[in-house]
C-alpha cells in the first residue's frame, strides 16, 4: 500500500531558519539534560567496570612462544600493531581519572566529546591508523553479497582444535573464554606443531580480545568473536571496533560499565589533548613513558617529545 507524504506532514514541524536549529542542537549538547549521565554525578570516583582491565598474565608468555609462520599470518591480517600493543600490555599504566574526564564529556546521541565551544568524535579514519588496521574504502565496495546466518561459536572453535573438552572449557553461557584458548596455544608452540593457521587464529582472538575487544575479564562475546574470525577472510573491523567503543561510552556516560578498546581510547587522547603544562618543548614526559601511546609511537615515528604539549 502506497502512502502520501501529507500523511506525515502534520507531525514535521516547519522549518524555523538557521539560528532555531543552532538553538535546538545546543539545547540537545546539553549533558545535564540527559537523565542520568555521569556528568551530573562529581562525587564519582571510579568508573563503573574499569577493574575488568587488569592485567592478563598469561599474554606476553603465549605470544613469545608463537612460531614465525603464524606472526606473518596476524602481520597479513593487518595485527601488526594490535600484536605489539599486546606484547606491551602488562606495561601499560591506564590514567583512569582521564578517561573518566573524558566520559564524563560524552553524549550519547552525537557520539562526541562536547568540549566548552566545539564537539569531537573519533574517526574510523583515526581508529585505522593508530591500530594500524585495514582501511575501509569508502565507495570501492567489493560486489559481493552478505549471507546472515546464525553464529556458531562452536564451528569457529573446531577450526582451532576438535577435542571436546578443550572447546567446552572455552565457552560459558554467551561468552569465549581466552585463558583456555590461550592454554591451548601454549601446548600445541611447546609439542612444535605445524598447524601454523590454527595457532594463528587462536592468537588473533586472544589479542583482539584484549586490545579491541574487552568486555569482561579474559572473556569475549559470541558475535565479537565471528568479528574477530572474519579478519582472516579479508573483512574490515574497523567500523565494529569503534562502534563497541561507542557503546562501552554510552554505557560509560549513562551510569553502566565502561567497555571497548580503553587502548584505543588513550591513544586517541593521546594525541588530541593536553596531558602536562611544559615551558621547554624538549623536555620529555617521563610520566608517559608507560602510556599506550609510547608503544603505539614507536610506530609513528614519534617521541614522548610529539605529544607534550604545552598551554
């Protein structure tokens, strides 16, 4: 059944000129206005799941022990620097009270930070390019067509190993457990298997997992797992990782658990905002020498020096 444009015309208010609509997207960037965002909560001290990002003991030793076949793999998925964000991530230090600032400021509706003045979101160009990842080319889509079927953890599981008890212990209710997947890895780089392709899987969706991906302690969720197994099939992530980020902030911003890359997070901030007042632009921050960004430089080309920014 067809249906004419005049039956929606009575509910579209008529157009009011420019500055009513400046007037209505200021009132709509107004935080206090959102009911129950952090922004009107000052006695918050601790964002709500911040303790699920500690630190994985179990990382850096599973990745030492991957075979060079199965590191050309991640580097050929496009991991490379997820890979040396993970190597690096128990030396990571979280400035907490920063990305707790920083949610503070987020809006739920725009998905930016709104500053005094001026809003900013993060780009999925800049997501790209600080992880590294494979870039989405925007009007160069492949001809091909989606087939949505149900995810089924288990047939990504049997990829890496077919033994039952091995892919009971990696799953619980809706969720992939990495310690197990992890273990795994470790015995099959110690008996010097060749199933280089397997072991390189494994190792993606434990550092996805970790870097892109954090939901809950050492654990992902069934859809972000098929997120993780489609880059080996040539699939872009980019777009999902920043929109888990996104959520973890409206969640953040509204009062729920914080979740999503905080790497990406600090990175971001990183290279956008003021960390330290300095009068000589030589000095280095030693207080970054811990910051994502530090290991994420290296790859840049850049020096503690390139973000110490003074007022």
């Amino acid at each position: 059944m067809k249906r004419k444009l005049s039956a929606f015309q009575e509910d579209i208010p008529p157009y009011s000129g420019p500055k009513a609509a400046r007037d209505s997207y200021a009132d709509l960037k107004q935080l206090s206005a959102i009911p129950g965002h952090i922004y009107m909560r000052p006695e918050l001290q601790i964002l709500p799941g911040q303790r699920q990002f500690s630190k994985v003991p179990w990382l850096v030793p599973m990745l030492e022990l991957l075979p060079p076949t199965s590191i050309g793999h991640l580097k050929e998925w496009g991991l490379s620097t997820v890979f040396v964000l993970a190597k690096n991530y128990n030396k990571m230090v979280h400035v907490w009270e920063s990305v707790t600032a920083i949610a503070e400021l987020w809006h739920p509706q725009t998905n930016t930070f709104v500053f005094p003045g001026f809003e900013a979101p993060i780009l999925l160009e800049e997501l790209e390019i600080m992880l590294g990842l494979p870039h989405y080319q925007r009007g160069k889509e492949p001809t091909i067509s989606y087939t949505v079927v149900q995810i089924n953890s288990w047939s990504i599981l049997a990829y890496i190993t077919s033994r039952k008890t091995d892919l009971y212990s990696m799953t619980s209710g809706m969720h992939i457990h990495l310690l197990p997947i992890a273990q795994w890895i470790i015995s099959q780089c110690k008996r010097k298997t060749k199933n280089y392709a397997a072991i390189a899987k494994a190792a993606a969706i434990c550092i996805c997992g970790i870097i892109l991906f954090p939901e809950s302690d050492g654990a992902i969720s069934f859809g972000n797992l098929s997120i993780i197994d489609s880059i080996s099939e040539g699939m872009n992530i980019g777009q999902a990782v920043l929109g888990f980020l996104y959520a973890g902030l409206t969640s953040a911003a509204l009062g729920g658990p914080f979740y999503g890359s905080v790497v990406t997070l600090e990175i971001w901030m990183g290279m956008h905002t003021q960390f330290r007042a300095v009068e000589d632009l030589t000095t280095e921050c030693t207080t970054m020498l811990n910051h994502p960004l530090e290991y994420k430089g290296g790859r840049l080309h850049m020096s503690t020096r390139a973000w110490c920014k003074t007022a």
